[in-house]
C-alpha cells in the first residue's frame, strides 16, 4: 500500500518550534467537526497529551466520508455513502493518520488503472507510464489518441509551461484571477486532451471550469501528475468508510485519551468563565476549553460563525460567511440484478457526457459490495454528477445519470434495479477565481481558535482530502506550539515545480 516509501523529492515540513512555556495541567481543546481535518486534528492533539473532545454532529465519524447502514428490499443491510473517494499515494498525511489504527494500510487496496472515457469513444489509461516529470506527461500525450499530433503544434507553449512552474503560494499571485476555462483556452490544447485530461480534473473539485482558478487547475497539475512522481494511480477502502477508516480510528482516538462524541450538534462558541471558551452542544450542558478547532464543512462554519457574535472579531467572521459553496452533487448507487461485462473497471472517469462524470462498479473491489453481487448474481454501479445546476430537479437529475450509464455500459439497459440510494447535496467548497486571499486560513486572530478542512488555505501544494488531513495537523500544531508542547511533521509533494531549466523556461517566456 506503499505506506512508508515516498517520492525522493517530497518534503518534510517540521513544525515550528513551540514558543509558549509548558503549562502545569494538560490544556483542554474542543474540535468542532469528525471529518478527515477534525480527527487529524484530534489526533495530533491527543497524541501530545491534550485533554481532546471531537464533536462530530452527524451519527458516525467521517465528515462527507461517513457512511450509514440501509437496508435494500431484498433484507441485505448496506452502507451508503455520498460515493467514491480515491486514495492517491501522494497522500501523505492523510496516509499517516490512517496508518495510526493500520500501519499496513491494509484497508485500501490498488487501483492500479482506470480509464478515462470520452463519450465519443477516445479513452486514456494511466497504467505504464513513467513515474517521474515531465516524461509522464512525454509518454501519455505520445501514446494518446487524444493528442493528435497536428493539434498538438498549436499547443501554446509559453502558456502551458506555467503548469511546469507550480508554487504556492506564487501560482495564486500569477494565476488566481483568471478562472481554469481561460487557462485552457491560452493553453491551446486539442479538445480531445481538453476533455480528458483537463475536465474530468477540475471537475473532481465540484466545480464547471469557468468558476474554478486557473491557480487551482495548475495547483492540481502539479500535485498529481507534473510536480510528483508518486504518479495518477491510486488505492481505495476495501470496506466500506465506516468499517474501514472511521470505526479503527474513532477507536484509536479513544485510546489516546480523546473523548468521541457523535450526534452532538454544536449550536455557538461564546466565552468561558473558567477556560476560554463555551461551548454550546443541543441538549447537553455547556463545556468549556482552552482552545477550539473549527473543523466543519464550509455550510455549517458560515452557520456557526454566525451564531457566535464573540468569535474572533466581525473581519473575520465575515470572511466566514464569504466562503462559497460548490454548485450541487449527485450520488446514484444501484443494486442490479445482473453483472455488468467481467471488463468493467472498478472505476471509469468519463467526458464529453451532459452530467456523468465517473462510474464506479463497488463490486471489483469493495468486500460488502462483492458479497451481495456473489450472492445474487447481480452488481452495484455507482455514478456521479459533479456541478449540477443551482436549484436542479433531483428526480431529472437521476434519470439523465441512468440514461448515461446505459450509453456508456449498454449492458445495464437490460438490469432490472433490484433497489438504489441517491444523495444530492451542496456542502463542497468552491475557489472561484480571486478568491485564494479571502479562503480562511488556519490561524485566526484569536490565537486559540483554528480552522481546518478541505477549504483552507494551508500555504502547501495540496488538495482535496489531503488538504483537510494536513490543514487539521497545521491547527493542531498551531495549538501545541503555544502551549509548550512539540507538533508534528507533515509532509508534501516538492514545492516547486520538478526541473530547474523548465522553470526557467517558464519564467523566461512570462518575463519574469
């Protein structure tokens, strides 16, 4: 699961020394939120010995990871989820607090390739290609049919070597005011490559290309494919998240001393009498603390920031309430009554349909899933439908994904669905052009309130899961640092782009 080995140029971020005098009594921190940032949060906080409270709303740990049991029409109780996550080796810090319960990782298993299919026919796969930049890149647009090569000479290469200069946070100076479409039109990259290799990405941020940063797309370039050589392959549980990643880990919390509790509603965050902070729980009695970390997806912190007038100054509770939220999502999982084609992949991205951006079939690789199909003869498909239209008809939405899948996998025209489960919901963050300065960061100007999730800005080249992974161990450290206490490493994909002479080439045809 390469749960040790690393890309030789990744690196090591060592904490700052801590520089408030260690206290007499073990200091007390609430974290607001269960998700990925919250436990990593929690985590590297009772590991240094903090009297640690996760308070996670939801029933079970796991933020927009969570799963939940259901039970199907047949009697067979499942966990649904609001979908497919991919575990890239790149990864690391999220990759390190899973390796807290399973140093082995052995809860995720391989994918070690997945096509991504255009709807006219073109596909692009990942496996065998070399792991280092730029020859990745070399060797996929050499073997692709999406590159042709006549289109390929109208490549505008003073613009796409900006993708070879990535630096956070200088990209966002050069880059952030423009949005990802501009970006690919300056580039001038076949439609076809376009499609596969440009959209399917920047839609994995829930977002349609006009209303994502350019500063973004060439963030994530840069830590999956062009800064890294960890390359695009990527693991993936293989159990469902609760018995997979949430149920070792809440345990393993529990063993350092932290206190999980799950269904607690945080209401507002006001000031303490004893310690600094109250903390207001629905139904339970008020508990205070020494520091909180903000670790709630974007929906609920505007909420809470709201709730909260004492919090951290009005400047910044406006920036709170500032925080955009992605367009809508869909999530259809259908239970069928037969198997799709034995070369179905367990995960397939896809471009060029109206809403379909990827298909994954569980039963290739998720215990659960393939337990249910064995014994019915059947499968379980799963679709997604990134950046749907604001105020979309959920019922119109289900039926386009089902009319796609039966173009993409003919098969499944003929599947009876034995029973689906459908999640549609908008609680995503959104980094729309200009809008890197104005994200949260992670300190904020009260010195023992921090946030952390996949909305931050960290100030490292990472996104998505690992964006919330690290941001959570960046409050934690934050927090251990003024109380005397040591904090903990995290790590990164090179924080610049990889070769010397292509970013001075880079440089040199910007002018800069």
């Amino acid at each position: 699961m390469n749960a040790g080995r690393r890309d030789p140029r990744a690196v090591a971020v060592a904490p700052a020394a801590p520089m408030g005098a260690r206290r007499d009594s073990a200091p007390s921190a609430a974290v607001i939120g269960g998700g990925i940032a919250g436990i990593a949060a929690a985590t590297a906080l009772a590991e240094r010995g903090v009297r640690t409270t996760v308070l996670e709303r939801d029933p079970g740990l796991g933020g927009r990871l969570r799963g939940w049991p259901t039970v199907l029409r047949d009697g067979t109780t499942a966990t649904m989820s609001r979908g497919f996550h991919a575990f890239f080796r790149q990864y690391y810090n999220l990759r390190a607090l899973l390796g807290r319960a399973d140093p082995g990782l052995g809860m995720l298993v391989p994918l070690a390739d997945y096509p991504l299919v255009h709807a006219d026919g073109p596909r692009d796969r990942f496996a065998g290609l070399p792991r280092t930049p730029p020859w990745n890149a070399a060797a996929l647009a050499v073997r692709s049919r999406s590159f042709p090569p006549r289109e390929l000479a109208r490549v505008n290469i003073a613009a796409a070597l900006q993708l070879l200069d990535v630096d956070v946070p200088g990209v966002y100076d050069r880059l952030d005011h423009l949005d990802a479409q501009a970006l690919l039109d300056a580039v001038r990259f076949p439609p076809s490559a376009r499609h596969l290799a440009f959209e399917v990405f920047s839609r994995s941020f829930f977002a349609d290309p006009r209303r994502l940063s350019a500063a973004e797309l060439a963030a994530m370039f840069h830590i999956y494919f062009l800064g890294s050589s960890e390359g695009l392959v990527f693991d993936v549980p293989r159990s469902p998240f609760p018995q997979a990643l949430w149920h070792p880990m809440g345990a393993y919390l529990e063993r350092m001393g932290a206190d999980v509790r799950t269904g607690a509603d945080v209401e507002r965050v006001g000031p303490g009498r004893r310690r600094r902070f109250a903390v207001h729980v629905d139904g339970d009695p008020v508990r205070e603390f020494d520091a909180v970390v903000l670790a709630a997806d974007v929906p609920s912190l505007r909420a809470l920031a709201g709730a909260s007038p004492w919090l951290a100054g009005s400047e910044w509770r406006a920036r709170v309430q500032r925080a955009p939220s992605a367009p809508p999502f869909l999530v259809s999982r259908l239970w069928l009554d037969r198997p799709v084609r034995a070369e179905r992949p367990g995960f397939a991205g896809t471009a060029g349909f109206a809403t379909l951006d990827n298909v994954s079939v569980l039963d290739r690789y998720e215990d659960e899933a393939r337990s249910w199909a064995a014994r019915t003869g059947g499968s379980v498909v799963e679709l997604h439908a990134y950046a749907l239209p604001e105020g979309c008809d959920e019922h119109t939405e289900r039926a386009r994904l089902l009319d796609q899948l039966h173009r993409l996998y003919p098969e499944t025209a003929r599947a009876v669905i034995v029973d689906e489960r459908h999640e549609l919901r908008a609680d995503c963050p959104l980094f729309p052009p200009g809008g890197y300065r104005d994200r949260p960061g992670i300190r904020t100007p009260d010195p023992d309130l921090v946030v952390a999730g996949d909305h931050v800005r960290v100030g490292l080249p990472v996104a998505l899961m690992e964006r919330a992974a690290t941001s959570g161990t960046l409050a934690a450290n934050a927090l251990l640092g003024r109380w005397g206490l040591p904090g903990h490493t995290v790590w990164s994909v090179p924080l610049g782009g990889r070769s010397a002479p292509l970013r001075a080439l880079a440089r040199w045809a910007r002018g800069a």
